[in-house]
C-alpha cells in the first residue's frame, strides 16, 4: 500500500522536474548562442581596426624602417599606440589585442595589451592564410583560447598583422554562470576546465563514452552529498583541438520535500492506521527490550568473573523462563570457575617443584664434576708416586677447579638475589673498549678481528659499570668460543632512537637453532661442553633487567649470532 502511495506522489512532483529541465535545455542554447555571438563580434572588431589609417601608417613605418629609429623613440612613438589600443580594447569589450610588424617570413611583435597569457611573439606568415578567416583555437588548462588574425595593408602592399583574442575560460563561464544564475561545467580532455555544479568532478560518469559527440543536448543527473543535481549538456568542437562537453545545471527540483507533502496528501489516512499499529508495537515490544537489556548487563558482569547476578526468575512468562536458564547457566559457571582456580594452584606447585628440581640437578652437576676432578687428586698426591713436577700440575688443576666451583656459586649468588648496583651516568663506548682490551691476547692468538663502530655521542646510560663490563665481557666470550675459523669477525655496534640506545654485538661463528635460540638464557643450559656454565647468559639477561632494558639473541646455524641489548633512554632508567 505505501509503495503504491510513494509512486503516485512522484507522478505529482514529476511534472515539475520537466520544467526544470526545459529551463536548462534554454540556458544551455542561450550560453551557445553567446559563445558564437562574441566570435562575430571579434571577427567585426578586427576588421574594423585593421581599416584604421593611424595603424596603417604606424606598421608601414615599423617595418620599413625598425632598426633605424633608437629605443627610446621607439618606446615614445609605441607608448602612443598603446594608448590607442587600450582604448579600443575597452570600447569593443576585447580581452587582448596585438600587434605585429611584416618581419621576412614571420610576424614580429610590436605591441600587446589586455590580459592574455598566450599571445605569440612571432607568427609564421603563412598562418593567416592558412586558417581562411577562421580563429585559431588553442585548449589550456583553464579553458579554450581563440584568437583572430587580419593582415593590415597600405596602399595594397601588407605591412602588418593585428591579433585579437577571446579567453573562453574560467572567468567567462563563472560570469555567465552568474548572469545567468545557473551551474556551468566545462569537460575536456578527461578533466573539468572548469565548475561551478557541486560535485560533478566526483559523479563517475565518463562523458565521451555515454553520450555522443555530436552538437545534440542531452540530460541527466547524479547524486551528491544527499542531493540530486540535474544537468543538460552537450558536445562543443569550437576546432579540430578544441573538443569539449558544456553542461548547466543545479539541484533537482524534485527534492525529498516535494515528494513528501504529496505523500502526506494521498496517504493521510493510511499512516493514522500504520502509527496505532506502532503504538502498540510500542508498548509491547517495551517489555521485550527491558528484558533483553536485563540480559545484556547480567553478560557482561558474569563476563568480568561476577557470578552473583540473578534476575528475577519468578516471572511466569517466556521471558521468566529465559531468566532461569540464565541463572543455571551462571551458576554452572560459578562452579567451574571455582574448580579451574584451584586447578591452577595445583599447576603453578608441580611447576615451582619441578623448576627447583631442574636448578637443583644443574648445581649438583655442575659442582659435582670439579669436586670429583679435586678428589681423585687429592688420591694420586696421597700415594707418593708423583714426581714434584707432577705434584705441582695436580695442585694448579685443583686450584683451577675449586676457582670454577667458587666462580660458579658466585655466579649464581648473583643470579638469585637482586645485588643493589651503584648507577651513574656512563659512555657504552668506554665499557665496551675496556673489555675489548682485555681479551686482545686471545683475540690475536685465535686471529679473530673485532670491529668496534663509532659510538653515537648519545650512547650514554644510566648504569653500574662493573655489571655492564660482565654483560659484554659474557657476550665477547661468547663470541669468541662459537667462532671455529681463521677468518673470525665481531663486530659492536649501537645506535640511538626515541625510546632509547642499543648495542649489537655480532659474530660470523656457528650460530644456533630455534631450540638452542629459545632456552638459551635459562641457567646451566650451554654447547661448550667441560669448560661452560651456561650461567653468562642467565646472569646477563639479570643485569639487564636491573638497568631498565632487554636482551635479545638472534641467528642461524652457520652463519652467526647477534645479542642485542637494549637500554632505555637515561631519564626512564632505573
């Protein structure tokens, strides 16, 4: 039934559309007209001008005689003939004016006045007769540009060219928009020269393709920002390179109001029935909504771990039914809740228990092996079958195992407790050069060469510099026994950015795998096997979490490794 409705009520507002469009169809014929009118008018003009006995005389001297006469007197005696132009100019109502001097087999320039942009300083003699009394079009980026030549005789010889030009552009369709109070839009060579109809830019419609380029109007209309526009076009060829669509146009007259009130008129008595129906809609969809809002707020606090909502489930209705099962379901919820927290107690105890277990056995193992070294000494000293030399070996190699027994408890003292630093600012560079130094005899003795960029002058933090010296002295170490060639490279770099400094530590040595790569940091886990703690790493990764940073270990097999520490910028360091 509305449907039938809103179409009779467009058949009323339909006949004001044609109207409308007739207006365009007389706008679009009247702008045409101007356009033709105002080349005649030209082509009258310049006629005339070219009659003119002043001119005639002024070009016969210029081109006789031009290189004779000095540049003031030239400038004096053209000033005067300006003069004579401009007030032409504004008498005929032309935009440019120009003259030329019969130079050989060109046209020289004399004199322009009026506000043109292309107007030539020479022209080909041959043009005039080339374009048979017709104007010379040229399209620009603003629009289209004719320009009327007529040669100026004396006494039957040719001794000149004058030039007029019209500038169907910008300015000329935005005056005749106004004039004539309607949108105008020029299309030419795939762009808009020119508009004043609110967004036709944007309508998507390729004009040389939907309508023919032919001098027929044609209309149609598109829909910008909630508004119809209508519009009547059609092809212009003002010249074999002046090819263009001229449209006018403005917004429908067949707005959503119009439409309306002849809608409200034919339908006055349908809609009273249609709003008592949606009346009591109303009134009883105002229970269904409360109640699927009730719903929605009993969601969301049982979705933030709140199992206590109820609702009020004494409702004898569907909806009270609904309400209940609501009620089942979040008190089933309550109760696997309550299970999973306890589920998770259990889970972090087995883990803490199995994550002692797993530090213990590493301890074990790692003092375990040197005790057992020190102890089978300790036998072959108490036999008295060594040779002194012998005894003194022995000796050296307890000393170094109860050194590594000492340096591994130490290690993880610092490991376990939070050993308070004393932070100061400090250069990177400085830290890193020392402990380049003092790995020199083993660089050189296994011919690995360390390159140490320059380091930003902003390269400082705020740190302690004996645990910064462990970090990169565990990294260099590192480094230095995973390289296994004679062409050995580390290579320190840092650079600094918004959130702070970082260093990159990169060697070309064995590399790791994912596996190794993901338990790297983790105590006693280390590939030099008989003389590794696995702690450097662990106890490094410590440091950095005391200094406010990160560490982060990247590579692969066979081809390298790079540690990347990361510090934050001095004032957000701890």
């Amino acid at each position: 039934m509305l449907t039938a409705i809103a179409v009779a009520a467009a058949v009323v507002v339909a006949s004001s559309g044609r109207s409308q469009e007739a207006r365009f169809r007389s706008s679009l014929s009247v702008i045409l007209q101007d356009i033709a009118n105002t080349e005649q008018r030209y082509r009258v003009a310049i006629a005339r001008l070219a009659l003119s006995r002043t001119l005639e005389g002024k070009l016969y001297v210029y081109t006789a005689y031009w290189g004779y006469f000095s540049k003031d007197t030239l400038d004096g005696d053209i000033s005067v003939l300006r003069d004579e132009l401009e007030n032409r100019l504004l008498g005929d109502a032309i935009d440019t004016i120009a003259v030329y001097r019969r130079d050989g087999n060109r046209y020289a320039s004399v004199v322009v006045v009026g506000n043109s942009t292309y107007i030539r300083d020479s022209i080909p003699r041959e043009t005039p007769g080339r374009l048979m009394g017709q104007p010379e079009y040229l399209q620009t980026s603003d629009g289209i540009y004719a320009t009327f030549f007529m040669p100026v005789f004396r006494n039957g010889e040719e001794v000149g060219l004058i030039s007029f030009q019209k500038a169907f552009n910008r300015s000329y369709l935005e005056t005749l928009s106004l004039r004539n109070s309607i949108g105008i839009a020029l299309y030419a060579q795939g762009l808009y020269r020119y508009s004043s109809l609110p967004g036709i830019e944007a309508a998507g419609v390729l004009w040389t393709r939907a309508h023919p380029m032919t001098g027929s109007p044609f209309a149609g209309s598109y829909l910008f920002r909630g508004t119809v526009y209508r519009y009547v076009g059609s092809y212009l060829e003002m010249g074999p390179s002046a090819k263009a669509f001229l449209f006018v146009g403005g917004p429908s007259s067949l707005t959503t109001a119009d439409w309306w009130s002849a809608f409200v008129r034919l339908s006055i008595f349908p809609l009273i029935c249609v709003a008592l129906s949606t009346v009591l809609f109303i009134l009883w969809g105002t229970q269904v909504i409360t109640a699927i809002r009730a719903l929605q707020a009993a969601s969301v606090t049982i979705g933030k771990g709140d199992y206590r909502v109820r609702l009020p489930v004494e409702r004898g209705d569907e909806l009270g039914e609904l309400y209940r099962g609501f009620s089942r379901m979040a008190d089933q919820l309550a109760e696997n809740a309550a299970r999973l927290e306890e589920s998770k107690k259990l889970l972090v105890t087995s883990e803490k228990m199995a994550a002692v277990g797993r530090f213990s056995a590493g301890v074990a193992h790692e003092i375990n092996n040197p005790l057992g070294i020190i102890l089978n000494h300790v036998q072959l000293l108490r036999s008295g079958k060594l040779e002194e030399s012998e005894q003194q070996e022995f000796l050296a190699r307890m000393e170094s195992e109860i050194k590594r027994v000492n340096r591994l408890l130490r290690n993880l003292l610092q490991h376990a407790t939070d050993e308070e630093l004393a932070f100061h600012e400090l250069a990177l560079e400085g830290v890193v050069s020392e402990v380049v130094q003092l790995f020199t005899p083993k660089l050189r003795l296994k011919g690995v060469k360390v390159e140490v960029a320059p380091f930003p002058p902003a390269a400082a933090v705020e740190g302690d510099a004996d645990a910064l010296k462990q970090v990169f002295f565990n990294l260099l170490y590192n480094a230095l026994q995973a390289i296994h060639h004679d062409h050995g490279c580390v290579r320190i770099e840092a650079r600094v950015n918004g959130a702070g400094c970082e260093v990159r530590v990169s060697d070309n040595g064995e590399g790791m795998d994912e596996e190794t790569r993901a338990a790297i940091f983790q105590p006693f886990v280390t590939r030099k096997k008989g003389y590794g703690t696995g702690l450097g790493l662990a106890l490094s990764r410590t440091i950095m979490k005391q200094h406010g940073g990160t560490i982060d270990v990247s590579g692969e097999p066979d081809v390298g490794t790079t540690v990347t520490l990361t510090f934050p910028r001095k004032e957000d360091a701890c």
